[in-house]
C-alpha cells in the first residue's frame, strides 16, 4: 500500500520565524522572518576578495570585532609541540590538521583549551588561499552553536593557518561508515541531521545570505555528545542578493552531494544546499555512501536508486540501514523520508527552504514508537517469601507495528525473529530483566 498523503511541510509557513534557541546567535546577523529585529548586516565576502591582496593588518581592520585572536606562528607552534607527529590529526580541506592546546599564558583572556590548528599547504596556490581567507572571513563574522568555533588564524609571511575549537568525536563520515564501536542509535542520527538543518538554515537566513556549497558528512563534526558543527567553509559564497535569483559560479564541491543543476549550469542558490543536505539525510537513514562503485550498478548512485521509495511507506525498508535493527520509530522514519525526498527534487523550487525542513524534522526526536532493546530495570511488589521467576518471551507480531519495515530483514534472514525475553526475579524488591534480537 502506497504511503498517505501526508506533507512534513504543511504546518510550515513560507518566509516565517521558526522559533527555537538560536536567539543568542541572531543578535549579530540580520534574519528574515515576521517578528525578527535586524541587527547590521555583515560584509559580503565579494567585497573583501574583490579588493586585491589583503595585507594581515588589512585583515585585522577587517575582522575587528570579531573576537578572533590573530595568532603569530611561533605561538601556534609553541601549542602544538613544534607541529609533532603525537599531534597531528589528519589532512583537511587544504592541508595538514594538527591539535595543540592554548591559555592565557599565550594570549591574555584566552580560555585554557584544546583546539584544532589547520595549516594551509603552500602547494594550494592561490585557491588554497582564497578558501583559507574564505573560512577566515566567514567563520570570523558568523556565530552559532551548530557552526564549528573559529578561534583565530594566523597570517605571517607564508604561513596561513586557522584555530578552531577541538571536536573530539570526529566526522559523520567516520561514524556512519567508518566506525568500529558499532552503528549510530536512530535518535543519534536524527539529533546530528536537525543539528545540521538548524547550521544550514542560519547560514541561508543570514544578510546577505550563505550558500554553504560543500555539505557532506565528512564536514559535520560532532562532539563527545553528538551535537553537530558544521565545518570547512572554503567554498561557501555569498548568496544572491537583491532581485538576483542565483549566484553564477565555477563548478565545486564533492560529486554525489553536489545538486543537479548546479553542476550542469553552474548556477548556485540556497535550495543547492538543500539537494546536499538530503543526499546526507538520505546517508543517515541508509547507511549508505552517497556514491560507491563497490555496489551493485543499479545501486551505485545511492540518489538515484534510494529516492522513488522514500515516498512510499510499504517500501521503505528496503532504504532502512540494517544496522538499526529495527529500532527505530516507524513515524519517524516515515518523516525524514518525506524530508529527504523533497529536498532531493529535481526542481529546486519543489525543495523546501532549510527552515521548513528543520520545523518538520524536530518532530521526529519525540517519537519513540519502537520497541527498547537492551538491559532494563523496572519495580514490582514482592512477597517478602516467595521468590517469582517467570520468563515472557514477546513475538515479532506484539512487538512493534512495524510489518513493511520488518519484511527487509526477514527476507535478509528468513530463519531468525525478532523477540524479548524478560526474567524476573526478587532482589531488593527490583526486578531486572533483558530484552534483545535473537536467531534461531
């Protein structure tokens, strides 16, 4: 049976204020919106490339009242050891990453604390540093919890680095498909995809707005409790302005999360950025990369094959990463579905702005309608001389209403089933028990 018509994005009204906590943040940057004071816009970054070649104290004027410390190399390599091996932490967008640990003893009324200190590669060229000073500019003037924090940067002779805040619990990327503690919880999941919606609709709600351009899994960060940052902002532009519709531009970014019609016209506006976050969304809720040659040819294209059952709810499961085992909300799944499909239109006036996806998919983190897995511990009323053990074991047809989800992994393993088993015993007056997935 084909899924309900049922639209994610009905209760949202074009071009109106979303409430939730990012108030903090809009104090610095103007938002469109009924009801939302404008504070002074920010400078466009065209303006500041288009001016030649920026000298440091040039930039410094420029970024003044940013609150960015302008570090000089020997204070960056004083943090980092001398840029040891111990420290480094892999190759980013232009160059080597590296993590070091400032104070206030390197710079008064710097908070002690670990960061992430990014050199740019000399090999990078001119682009290398347009997308170095790119980050510098943009990160330097935009604040929000769900953008990485740029700390500083340093701009001394050749040197070209950037100082960001520490994330210690690495990419999306890394544990969505790299991970070996185990698969991402649903919850999890869909706590970094409205934490990325919620980064990506204030970069388009800015003035003048933000085209991110590069959104992926591998420039969402998460920290120890999964929140996300969006990070690595050397290509974003500046969106189009005025009575312009798009901003034209050379073709870049990341095959399999760019949007169709940006890559055949070069035209670049904030529903590209949409396409982007729905191929990621579509990530989450497949396990699956975007593109891989590995798969079967058919599959390849993960857009391609996964997009025509995301609207229908009897086939659904065959999109739904194993991993999940099923616990996951049926409703839920339902929605971020619908999300995904919209914003992978091919018609980038048929996706939804960020702001309706974000309304849509908050929802999402309150359905729990999924059976528990794992330990659990509940009270009941003893007999102080009897002792109760009993044993339930629950059906897969009890458990969760979940038939059209379920039939992906019966087909995938036709002797096993789903159950709980549940022990009681007497012990303080708690009752401990276990409930899990089993084959037979």
């Amino acid at each position: 049976m084909a899924a309900k018509s049922w639209n994610p994005f009905s209760c949202c009204v074009a071009g109106g204020r979303v409430a939730d906590d990012d108030d903090d943040c809009r104090r610095r940057i103007g938002r469109r919106g009924k009801g939302c004071p404008r504070s002074s816009s920010r400078m466009s970054f065209k303006s500041l490339s288009s001016s030649g070649t920026l000298s440091p104290e040039d930039l410094s004027i420029t970024l003044s009242g940013s609150n960015l410390h302008a570090f000089t190399y020997a204070e960056l390599r004083a943090a980092t050891g001398s840029f040891s091996r111990a420290n480094y932490l892999g190759c980013g967008g232009f160059g080597p990453v590296y993590k070091g640990d400032v104070d206030d003893k390197l710079r008064p009324g710097l908070a002690a604390q670990p960061v992430a200190v990014k050199y740019l590669d000399l090999d990078c060229g001119t682009q290398g540093h347009k997308e170095w000073l790119a980050e510098v500019f943009f990160l330097g003037q935009l604040r929000h919890k769900n953008l990485v924090k740029l700390i500083g940067y340093c701009y001394e002779d050749e040197h070209r680095m950037l100082v960001y805040e520490f994330m210690s619990g690495e990419s999306l990327e890394k544990h969505l498909f790299k991970s070996t503690n185990g698969s991402l919880p649903w919850m999890t999941r869909m706590k970094i995809a409205v934490g990325a919606a919620k980064g990506l609709a204030f970069l388009h709600d800015a003035d003048p707005p933000v085209i991110y351009r590069d959104f992926k899994a591998s420039n969402i960060l998460l920290d120890s409790d999964y929140n996300t940052k969006l990070s690595d902002f050397g290509l974003a532009k500046d969106g189009p302005q005025g009575d312009a519709t798009h901003v034209t531009t050379r073709v870049m970014g990341t095959h399999g999360y760019a949007a169709p019609e940006y890559i055949m016209t070069g035209h670049l506006t904030a529903k590209s950025d949409v396409y982007s976050f729905g191929v990621v969304l579509l990530e989450l809720l497949s396990g699956l990369r975007s593109v891989d040659r590995a798969r079967r040819l058919r599959e390849q294209n993960l857009v391609e094959w996964a997009r025509p059952y995301l609207k229908r709810s009897d086939r659904l499961y065959k999109v739904m990463d194993p991993a999940l085992e099923c616990q996951y909300s049926c409703k839920g799944a339902e929605v971020a579905a619908l999300v995904a499909y919209k914003c992978l239109s091919q018609n980038p006036k048929s996706r939804p702005t960020m702001r309706e996806v974000v309304k849509a998919l908050e929802p999402v983190l309150g359905m729990e309608d999924f059976f528990p897995v794992g330990p659990f511990v509940f009270t009941v009323i003893v007999e102080e001389d009897k002792v109760v053990d009993m044993k339930v074991e629950v059906e897969e047809k009890h458990q969760h209403p979940r038939q059209n989800h379920q039939d992906r992994h019966r087909q995938k393993y036709p002797d096993s089933a789903i159950h709980a088993g549940i022990v009681l015993r007497r012990g303080d007056g708690l009752i401990t028990g276990f409930t899990g997935a089993q084959r037979r």
